[in-house]
C-alpha cells in the first residue's frame, strides 16, 4: 500500500506543477470576470477540498475496488481545479475565501445541514458501510457541485471559470449516475 501512496504522491506533485506553470501561462491574460466569478470560485474550493477530504478515506476504508477507483478519479480532477480557481482569485485580487455573507449566488440546499456529522461518520466506517455511506455522501455532495457550477454557467462572465462550470456539470453528472449504479439504486 505504502508503493501506492507513492505513487498517488508523485502523481499529485506532477498535477500540481503542471497546474501551476498553465497558472503562471495565463496569469497574464487580462480577463472580465464579476461578483458571480469569484463567488464561484471562492464556493467551490472549499466545496472541492470537502470532496478530496472524503475522497481521500476510500483508500484505507472502501471495500469496493469500484469504490476506490472512483474516489481516486475524483481527487485527481478536483486537486487541479482547486488550484486553478485559487489562481484566478490571486490573479482578480480575491481572497480564496468569502468574507461575510460571501456564498451570494451559490445554492447549497442540496448539501447536508451537518456535513460534519457526515463526515464524523464516514471516518468511523469501513467496508461496505464505508462504501454506501461515501456514495450516498458524495451523490449529495456532486448534485450540490452541479447545482453551484450551473449558476455560473448562467450568471458568470469568466470564460475560463464558465467553462469550468461545463467540465463540472459534465463530469459530476455522469459519476452522479455511476454512483448511482454503484449503489443499486435507479434515478
């Protein structure tokens, strides 16, 4: 396991620097973003770390070979798009965070009242409790991704940041299903 971890190690650091010389590449680029721009960004890092955090436990705790994949696929495609939005508030002259009531624009009525109490309980698990309990989290965690990443789709300006939004909607939609599936349930 220890080689594994090596190796998502490495593959890591190589995404993070790749990410950061296409960062420093378009840092230049004068861009025309708004409110919901930075709003986006500075909702969703912390929506993607929440994600990576969840996805990160599947590699000691899932059961499902499945499980496990997926939960890797998610970490390696939102690690960069945390970095890549934290570039683009720098480079707005944004706090990475929101100061105040911040989230304007994001709808989190899909997420959990109490995602920590979610997640308290999805450290304890393991196994096929781990397995059922992540999906079931992270399908709710996703929809609420989908949800935000189409209000930027609709009311923001960046060109970069919308077309984000369109990666998100796509590629969390379709593991929404694949989750789906992998919990037995239709719809």
């Amino acid at each position: 396991m220890s080689n594994t971890r090596v190796r998502r190690c490495a593959a890591l650091a190589a995404v993070a620097a790749t990410a950061t010389l296409l960062l420093t590449a378009c840092g230049d680029e004068a861009s025309d973003h708004n409110a919901q721009d930075v709003s986006f960004a500075q909702g969703m890092i912390p929506h993607h770390r929440q994600a990576v955090e969840m996805a990160d436990l599947a590699a000691d705790r899932a059961s499902s070979a499945e499980v496990k994949d997926l939960a890797a696929r998610i970490e390696k495609a939102q690690d960069p798009e945390i970095e890549k939005m934290t570039g683009w508030l720098k480079s707005w002259d944004e706090k990475a965070t929101s100061t105040g009531g911040g989230m304007e624009g994001m709808d989190h009525s899909g997420m959990s009242s109490d995602m920590s109490a979610d997640m308290g309980k999805l450290e304890k698990a393991s196994g096929e409790a781990f397995d059922s309990e992540f999906l079931t989290m992270m399908i709710e965690h996703h929809e609420s991704a989908v949800t935000m990443a189409g209000t930027e789709r609709d009311k923001g300006e960046d060109k970069a940041a919308k077309a984000m939004a369109d990666d998100i909607v796509t590629g969390q939609s379709a593991e929404i299903a694949e989750m789906r599936k992998l919990l037995g349930s239709k719809g």
